[in-house]
C-alpha cells in the first residue's frame, strides 16, 4: 500500500491570527505549501510542493474545515487538522473593517455572522474529537510554547527556525500579493500590535457574538475590550456588499453601499420634502432593493426608469419608463441603482440636463 503524503490542514477566523500562525509554520523545514488559501475555492494544485509535508492554511468562510479536509483525503493526502482560535470580539472587530470582511450574502462574501457560526462548529467538533487548537493569544504571548504544544499532534517536531524574525515567503509555493507585503511586515512587531487594536462594535454585533460564543468566552476567558454603540445595528448583512458588485481590493471600502446608505436615505428624504420627483434609474436587483429601502423610510418613488423599458412596466407597482420621462419631471433626484453600467447612466443624465452633483447619487460617488 502507498503511504499517503501527510497534508497539515490548518484553519480559523479570518482576522483570527491564522495568518501570522501560518507563516511560522512555513518556516519549518519540512513543510511547504499555502500561505493562506483563497476563501472562496480549494487549492487542488500543490505541485509546486516539494517539501515532505504538505501545508494548507484556510480561514473558515464559504467552507468548514471538514469539507475541505474531505477533498483532500479524496485526493490522496493524510490530512492532520489544526485550528486556530482568537477571542471572538477581537476578530470581528478586525475583520469588518477590511476589505475582505464585506457582511454580503454570496458564497465569497458570505453573512459575517455565517462565518463565525461555521467556525464555531469547527470549534465544536475539534473539542469532540480532541484535535490540537492553538490559542492565538497564547501564540503572541509565547510562539515558542503554542508551537511546541501543536506539534505534538501534528506529523513534525517543532524546529526553532519556525521563531526565526526574518521573512522567507519567496521560498514559499503558494503566496499572494497581499500575503506577501503582510507576511514582510511580520518582523517588524506586527504581531504584538495585531493584539492590542481597539475598535467600536454595533450593540447587535456584541450581543450576538456574547451569546452565540458564550461556551467559548468562559473555555478562554474571553470579554470584550472594544467600545459598544448603541445607536448602530450592523448585524444584518448587506445584499449589495459583495466583491462580484463593487470590486476586488482595498478600493472597494470606498464603495460600499451599506457605507452610503444613510446619506442616500437623508438625500432622499429632503428631496421628498422639498416635493423634489425621486426618481430611481435602474429596475434590476439593486433597483428593487432601493425603492423597497425607500419606502421603508417613508420616501415616495415617483417612478423607476430604466433604458429597456417596455410599455406597462412596473417594479413593485412603481411604474417604470424610457430615460425621456425625465424631460416631464421638474428637478427630479435621481438615484442611480446600478454598478456596471453608472457612468453611461450619468452620461445619459447629462444629455437630459440632471448631470448635476445635487440631481442624482450613484454606488461609484
């Protein structure tokens, strides 16, 4: 029988450590392998691998641990798990101000609260089976220890290059861009700080995280050390905050809708009072999303238009029309409810005379 390569799948929060852990690990002689797996897809290409043990890194997103170690027993691989855990307060608040932590609901940006819940059964189902779980804030505290106690359970010794200062991702197989200039950074105390960053969470955020995650604050000792507002609920997920409408990259914090709402919601209401025709340009999703937002807040939509009109259109039982309607509307406030195709629609706002800053409000401002 053909013994099987020895694959070490390690897993956790995003904003939980994971990343830090990993570059550790990969300095060990022996392994090679995955900085950090994409969130969205498993790596099934490792040929660049030569090590003798195989290390992935994932962050519990679209997958739980289970089902990706499945894959890769399928393909062949002894799969050894690891799971990283950091308090729970302290990843959320890490990672909803990324770019990557966008509360969606597709499968690359999914729910935060689904990721957090995903990894929880991890948590769970490690604790049943006695898997090695590493404590992130033990890492930071004493790397050597946290290494040393994970190894035990895992197909190596711990080797003291593994505490090494100096950065080596070039010897890495499977590096990303942002990993790279991350992992550079790591001897510069980057570890130290991760740990200590303050932020603000919504109430909702930290009631929800001190129930759900009761069973793990009193294992570690968790509490939350961030400050609480109680005027913001941003539990809920937001269906247009996701990379497929506003892009890949940093940049896209500038163009978060959930971002942009309360100003579009004020713009609305004083045009509305100000008996300002709100008109809504676009009747696909994000059109309807908006116009059923707008009438949550008490604004009347004077009507949806949109370029392929057809005669008797409607859009929950707003009635839709040609780009021509805006010549019958006197100073309407128009809101342009679309992602890819924005501009064209300013510039067809232009050619009716409304391409003025106080006429209209687009995702892309």
């Amino acid at each position: 029988m053909t013994q099987r390569q020895p694959l070490i799948l390690a897993t956790g929060l995003q904003s939980g450590g994971t990343t830090v852990v990993s570059h550790s690990f990969l300095k060990h002689p022996e392994l090679d392998g995955i900085l950090d797996m994409a969130s969205d897809r498993i790596e099934m290409n490792l040929a660049r691998v030569s090590a003798p043990v195989v290390w992935v890194k994932m962050t519990t997103i679209a997958f739980r641990w289970e089902e990706v170690a499945a894959v890769y027993e399928q393909q062949g691989y002894e799969v050894y798990p690891l799971l990283i855990v950091r308090n729970p307060f302290d990843a959320w608040a890490s990672l909803k101000h990324k770019w990557y932590g966008l509360n969606g609901v597709t499968a690359e940006d999914p729910p935060l609260m689904l990721r957090f819940s995903r990894f929880l059964k991890d948590w769970l189902q490690f604790k049943q089976h006695g898997w090695p779980v590493m404590c992130f804030e033990d890492f930071v505290a004493n790397p050597e220890a946290a290494l040393n106690k994970a190894c035990e359970a895992l197909p190596i010794e711990f080797n003291a290059a593994m505490l090494e200062a100096k950065s080596n991702v070039d010897d890495i197989a499977y590096v990303s861009e942002s990993n790279a200039s991350f992992a550079e950074n790591l001897s510069q105390g980057v570890v130290g700080n991760v740990a200590k960053r303050i932020a603000t969470l919504a109430e909702d955020e930290v009631n929800w995280l001190q129930t759900t995650f009761s069973q793990m604050i009193d294992e570690f000792g968790y509490s939350n050390r961030h400050g609480v507002d109680v005027s913001r609920r941003e539990l809920a997920p937001n269906p247009f905050d996701s990379r497929r409408y506003l892009g890949f990259g940093p940049q896209v914090l500038a163009k978060k809708v959930s971002a942009k709402l309360p100003s579009l919601i004020n713009a609305c209401t004083e045009a509305h009072t100000l008996k300002r025709p709100v008109v809504i340009y676009g009747k696909g999703d994000f059109g309807e999303y908006l116009l059923t937002l707008l009438n949550e807040h008490g604004v009347e939509v004077n009507c949806v238009i949109d370029t392929y009109a057809t005669e008797k259109d409607s859009l929950l039982h707003v009635s839709v029309f040609p780009p021509d309607k805006l010549n019958t509307l006197d100073n309407p406030f128009v809101v342009v409810a679309s992602f890819m195709h924005a501009s064209s629609i300013v510039d067809t706002l232009s050619e009716y005379g409304k391409a003025l800053p106080s006429m209209y409000w687009t995702v892309g401002d």
